[in-house]
C-alpha cells in the first residue's frame, strides 16, 4: 500500500473516511446518517456546461444555467485522529455526476431496501458493483411492511454471495451502528480477499 | 403604459447567484478539484502585504473556519455557500499559501490497520 507522505503535523495524522448511503427515495438514508450522527446539510449548483461556456464570460458573474443538488451527510470522530463522513446520495437519481463525486475514494457503500419498493434499489446495486465499490444491503423495516428473510432479498437482488444484506431500523442508533460495523467487516474481509469478481447475469427486475 | 399587474410578486431568484462570490468563476485555481473529505487547515501564513486580489468575505469566512482542520464538505456545509464555490474559494487560498492541504484523499483503498480502528470506534459507540 503506498502510503502517501503525510502532510500533517507531527505525531497522529489524520484520516478521513467516507461511506456512501444510498437506496431509492425515501428509503430513509438521511434517517440512518441522523440516527447515528448529526446531520447537516450540503448542497451545490452545478453548472450545466454545455454551449457557450468561454473565456470571453465578461459579465463577471455566472450566465450559465446551474441546477441545485441538495444532499446531506453525517460525521462520526473517532480519537483525535479518525473521522468517518457519512454521505447520503441525493434523492433524486439523475444527478449520477454527484455518486461518482461521493463514491470516489469511498471506503464502501450502504444500499438501503424497502421491502414494498425493492426495484429501487436496483439501480445503487449495478452501480456500486460496476465500480468495484464494496456495499452491503441494509434492508430498512418499515412499520407495516412486510418483513422477507434477508436470504430471499439476497436472492432477489441477485448479490454476490457474498455481499450482506440485512434487516435493520434506520431509526435506530444501535441497528445503524450495526449496519456500519458489518460494511467495514465487508470491507476488511473483501480486502484481506483480494478480490471483488466481475459478475453479475442481467437482473429480472421485480419492480 | 401600465408596468403590469405583479412583478414584483414572481421569485426573483437568489439575491446573489451562486458563482458570483466566485467572479464567475466555477474551476478552481490550479485546476485540481479537492475531494469532499480532503482536509485543509490555516497555515498561519499572514497576508501578504501587496495582496493582489484581495479576498472576499467569504474567503476569510473559509480562512476563519480552516483554524481548525475542516473537510471540504464542512467548509460548504459551515459557510452555506455551494460546494462548487467553496473549491473555488479554497483554491484561491491555498494558491496564496493561507491553507494548506492536510490531507488529500485519493481513489485508493483506505488502510487496512485505520479500517481496524475505524471498526474499534464503532464498536465503542
């Protein structure tokens, strides 16, 4: 691993570490990060550069159309070294620029499922899995809906056996620390693997 | 001629628009786009005396908050201001050697013995 020469002061460097939460809208990400950090918000205007993008721009403030993505994230210290951001991505799911910006360098990704929706998710599966991302599946029990045995979610999502997918309460400070813990298990046992095997046959969509 | 019924009851749109803090400017200075972890902190370094750009008030926001080491994500969250601007804001700073870069975060695959600790803390919670 070559570790890059640190820049900081002497003595504990620190590091940064950031997951992904992902899932469909409404699927309570922004629950999850609040459950078990303060949530605070971020946002950004992305402009959508296109024609007429130039240097000869002299009315000094910005003509082109921007759009606004609103997301939010969460941040966990750990020690006075250690910092852990968690990320939820934005809801609406064009805005694919902004995963990539959040996946880039990410330690893994959390899929958070509905069981009454879980086509939803369908989308943050193919995506963390074409970029070699590790994840697990975080399936949210909602009040009212009906539970699956996470076994039969593995099946339907068509994940990697190894990937984990289990149940959990967003809402809950305990079952979304559990969530985190088993990512960063994943993570450390994907690594001590050395694999992450290409896949994946064309999903039958179930939604 | 009658000025119309409403004008002034549309939205007219944010008071400021978001680039103009930035002089129009969406790219950072020197090009290189800073991870939203990247962490930066105030060199101390005092402002040079024939400063020839002069910063904004939402520069020495930045610089204030940057007392302390501080994500690029919390400087944007901290300040309000669009993540886009804050890389440009930023950039301009580090390019007068106000902040510096603490640590910058590539695409590589974190350490396993930090993921152990990381692992450890969540553990404590």
């Amino acid at each position: 691993m070559g570790s890059a020469p640190s820049e900081g002061t002497p003595g504990e460097p620190l590091a940064a570490f950031k997951i992904v939460v992902a899932g469909g809208f409404g699927v309570g990400k922004t629950t999850l990060v609040g459950a078990i950090s303060e949530v605070r918000p971020l946002h950004t205007e992305e402009a959508l550069t296109s024609a007429g993008v130039g240097l000869d721009d002299l009315s000094g403030v910005a003509s082109k159309t921007t759009t606004t993505v609103a997301m939010d994230f969460g941040r966990i210290t750990f020690g006075n070294h250690l910092v852990l951001y968690l990320f939820g991505t934005p809801g609406q799911e064009r805005f694919w620029f902004m995963w990539d910006e959040l996946s880039y360098g990410a330690l893994g990704a959390v899929i958070l499922a509905d069981t009454r929706r879980l086509g939803d998710c369908f989308p943050a599966v193919d995506y963390f899995e074409k970029r070699r991302v590790p994840f697990v599946v975080a399936i949210n029990c909602f009040d009212g809906a009906p539970r699956y045995d996470p076994r039969d979610v593995h099946i339907a999502l068509d994940l990697d056996p190894g990937v984990p997918a289990v149940l959990c309460d967003a809402r809950q400070r305990d079952s979304a620390k559990q969530v985190l813990i088993m990512l960063v298990e994943h993570v450390l046992a994907s690594a001590a693997a050395g694999r992450s095997k290409p896949r994946r046959a064309q999903a039958t969509g179930l939604a | 001629m009658s000025a119309g019924g409403n004008w002034d009851a549309r939205d007219p749109g944010p008071v400021v628009r978001p680039y103009a803090v930035t002089g129009g400017r969406t790219e950072p200075a020197g090009g290189e786009v800073l991870d939203l972890i990247t962490i930066v902190v105030a060199s101390g370094k005092a402002a040079a005396a024939d400063d020839p750009m002069g910063f904004t008030p939402e520069h020495r926001r930045i610089l204030r908050l940057c007392q302390q080491p501080a994500a690029v994500a919390d400087l944007a969250s901290d300040t309000g201001l669009p993540l886009g601007v804050v890389r440009v804001l930023l950039a301009d700073i580090i390019l007068q050697g106000r902040i510096t870069v603490l640590q910058r975060r590539g695409g590589e695959r974190p350490r396993a013995d930090l993921l152990k600790e990381v692992l450890h803390g969540l553990r404590a919670l």
